[in-house]
C-alpha cells in the first residue's frame, strides 16, 4: 500500500498566538526589483498593473498563484529577496488569509511587503498578522467590492490605493 503525504500549513483554529515577533522590513525609498504577487481574484491583476505604472522601479516580477491556496515555495523565493513585494487582493476569507501569511513569508526572508486588502477584509487581515506576531505588516485598504465591478471603478479605487502606497514608500 503506497500512501502520498501532502504537507499543507493551516490556520489554528483555536486561535493561539504566535508568540515571535516578525518586524516588518523597511522599504527602500529607491525600489530596484518590484514583485507583483496576484492572486488571480477578480480585478487583482488590474489592479497591480495600475500600482506598477505609478511606482518607480527598475526590474518587474510578476507572479500567479491560486487566491485560495499558500504562494509556492519556489513562488515566495523569486520574491525574495526584492526591494518591495505587493501582494493583491484580500476580499475573502480564504484569500485574505493566504495573503498574509505569504506576506508573512517574505517578511521573514527580508522583503518589505504591502498587502492589498478590501475594507471589508483588512481588519481581519490585521488581526491575523498580529496573531502571528506581525503587528506592523503594511496593509493598505481598497473599497469593497472588488469583483464584478467596472474597468473604470477598478482604475479609480486603484488611484486611492497608490496614494497609500506612496506614503509608505517616502
């Protein structure tokens, strides 16, 4: 009898907290490498893409991975160690989850991270990093609904979304 043993990380659904500190790595004023990690909910890529016009850099690394599911170890190594990882989009329970804890990967490896979550998701995605020990993970906010919502409305809320981002750069 042969057995396939799959090795997944899972929330504690009894809610204990981790008790390490994870520091939240500074971000360089002057990005080098920017990587776009889109986990393909609806409109993320859209809004990566808009983030990525309005940010000065000098190399793009682009990465897809399934909203409700861990980025790949491969996944989380070629975005790391870059001056700046965006992680998009928290508008779920599931992929909000997965979201953080990928950002709390990289932070761990040292790349500064910003993770893009609907205001409806980010004071869960806030609580989560901080039972994880990452009180001070960037997490910018963007109106929810995403999904479902017009090219112009995804560009506009994008725009607000920049802004935040901006000021965590400078």
């Amino acid at each position: 009898m042969k057995f396939k043993i799959i090795e997944r990380e899972l929330l504690n659904p009894l809610a204990e907290i981790d008790t390490q500190k994870i520091e939240s790595n500074p971000i360089p004023k002057d990005i080098n490498t920017l990587a776009l990690i889109d986990n393909t909910k609806p409109n993320s890529g859209l809004i990566l893409d808009n983030i990525s016009k309005k940010i000065d850099y000098n190399k793009l690394i682009k990465i897809k991975k399934p909203a409700g599911a861990p980025a790949t170890k491969e996944q989380i190594n070629n975005a790391s160690p870059i001056d700046l990882s965006i992680l998009a989009l928290g508008d779920c329970g599931s992929c909000t989850t997965w979201l953080v804890l990928d950002a709390i990967k990289l932070e761990k490896q040292g790349t500064p991270t910003i993770s893009i979550c609907t205001d409806v998701f980010a004071p869960y995605a806030h609580q989560l990093a901080s039972s994880y020990g990452a009180t001070q993970l960037k997490i910018v906010e963007i109106k929810h609904p995403i999904a479902g919502q017009s090219r112009e409305i995804i560009e506009n809320r994008s725009e607000k979304v920049i802004v935040q981002i901006k000021k965590l750069i400078n």
